[in-house]
C-alpha cells in the first residue's frame, strides 16, 4: 500500500458515496420540529386536557369516544375523501396537461408559464378572502352577472361548497404540479419526438406514446404530494368557509382545529391528529408499494 492510499484509508477519504454525517442536520432538524411533536401528540391522545387545567391519564377513553361514540368523526371522515379524490381528480389531469403546454420552447409560453405560477406566491388568507368575496351573495358572482341560473350562496349552499373548496384549492396548487410536469416534459429527449414524427406519429399519439411513460415517476410523485397535501388543507378552507356548514366542509384538518381550539378538547383533537397521520402514511406507502417506485429505473430506458 503506498502512502497516499494509507493517508487516504486513515482519514476516510477513501470510503465512496457521502459521509452520513452530511445527513445529520437533517435528521436532527426531522426529529425536533416532526417526531417529538408527533410523540407529544401521541401521548396528549390519551389526555384529557381543556387547556386551562392540567392533563389526566384516561387511557383509551378519548380512542373509543372519538371512533365509536362520535358520529361527526365518521361525517369528517367522508367528507375528506370526497375532498382528497374530488381534488386530485381536479388537479391531476389540469396540471398535467398545463406542464406539458409550459414545456413548449415559444416564448409567449414562458411569459404564460409565469403568470399560471403566481396564485402559488398568494398567501393562504389572502386566496380565502378573495374567493370569500368572489362568491359573496351581496356583491360577488351573483350579484354581478346577470344570469339568473346562478346560485346566490355558494358558500352557505351545501351541495355546492365542497366543490368550491376542490376549486379554490386546485387554483392554489395546479401550477406547482405544473412545475414539475413542465420540468419532467423538458427532460425527455427530442429525438424520441422526432423518431415519432418521421415515423408518422401525430401529437396525440406521441402524448400517449412518449410523454405519459415517460412522465410516470413525475406522475408519481405529483401524485403523492396531491393525496397526502390534501389531508392537510386547513388555513384557506377556514378562511373561505369559517367551518360552515359543518356538515359539508367539516373536513379532518378543520374538525381537529374546532374540536381543540373551539371546544377545548385537545385529547379528542390529538386523536384526530393521529388519525390524520396515519391515514397519510398508508396513503403514502400505498403509493409507494403500488407504482413500483422501489424498483424505478431510468426515464430515458429505451432513448
């Protein structure tokens, strides 16, 4: 062994890949600020606690009365699955198809692309006010056009607010899914598409030939964040709808807030956290077991 490689070996320089240390901010940065207060809110579930006194141990008590002896849970329950499938449903394909057209080399594309970016610079509450207005009975929608078939109420109609909610929060977060289908769409090499021309392809089948298989992981991914993020929208439905009605909008997020912050039952609220938390990571391992992302190969198999 010469003496540049017994340096090498003693000073670790030559081991291959990163160090793990260059992981430990990371890890440290996920443990405080994600796991000791999922722990927390573990430990509170089996809490009874208003706030104001000191939390006593009731075991399972808060478990079986939030699940079997609450209906509203099951109410919520439902109505954040017809939010999450109404909203990826909604994003899904718009995003889709807005990256591809981003993707496009013409300039008067990237002026467009800018523009479809900004509502994700917009703050939550400044959307939920916008829309509260837009939609206001007295000087929204309604009462601008001159069309009878609209509805007065949007907002306070309960056949429709769940709509409006998939809607507002689609006009949020589209043009983030569009980002990174835009970003997928360039990486794919052009001689794919030119192969298909010369051989007769037409945009249509190049789209369904070339772009969807080779957006699969984007897909993937874009998925992922849609179902699990879904789960997690609290602040702009707030705003837009103040909770109400509560049989309509009353998702997981906003039932958690109302029951520990408006009733000041946090143990119940924790155990809704939790509920939350579990679904998102089945959800996510779902994802992740049935697109095959642990056996991924590359994009440009086949280029």
């Amino acid at each position: 062994m010469t003496e540049t490689a017994a340096r090498s070996k003693a000073s670790g320089l030559g081991h291959k890949g990163p160090s793990f240390l260059m992981a430990v901010p990371a890890v440290l940065f996920f443990g405080i600020f994600a796991l000791i207060p999922l722990i927390g809110v573990v430990v509170i579930s089996f809490m009874e606690w208003n706030v104001l006194g000191s939390p006593t141990w009731v075991g399972l008590s808060n478990w079986t009365a939030v699940l079997f002896d609450r209906p509203f849970t099951w109410t919520a329950l439902s109505l954040t699955l017809v939010f999450v499938v109404g909203s990826y449903l909604f994003q899904a394909p718009v995003a889709l198809l807005l990256g591809v057209f981003m993707a496009g080399q013409q300039r008067y594309r990237a002026l467009l692309a800018v523009l479809y970016f900004l509502p994700l610079l917009f703050s939550s509450v400044a959307v939920g006010l916008t829309f509260q207005s837009l939609f206001s009975p007295n000087y929204g929608l309604s009462a601008a056009l001159p069309f009878e078939w609209l509805p007065n109420d949007w907002l306070a109609n309960s056949d429709l607010v769940m709509w409006v909610m998939i809607f507002v929060v689609g006009w949020c977060f589209v043009p983030f899914h569009g980002l990174l289908y835009q970003a997928g769409v360039r990486q794919i090499p052009a001689s794919m598409y030119e192969a298909a021309t010369i051989d007769g392809a037409g945009r249509l089948r190049q789209f369904f030939s070339i772009t969807l298989p080779q957006l699969r992981y984007t897909i993937i991914t874009s998925s992922t964040l849609m179902l699990v993020g879904s789960l997690t929208y609290f602040d702009l439905i707030y705003v837009l709808t103040g909770g109400q009605p509560a049989d309509a909008v009353r998702i997981l997020p906003l039932d958690m807030y109302v029951t520990g912050f408006a009733s000041y039952n946090l143990g119940y609220a924790s155990v809704i956290a939790v509920i939350l938390v579990a679904i998102g990571l089945t959800l996510s391992l779902l994802l992740n077991v049935l697109s095959g992302s642990s056996k991924m190969d590359s994009d440009k198999a086949g280029a």
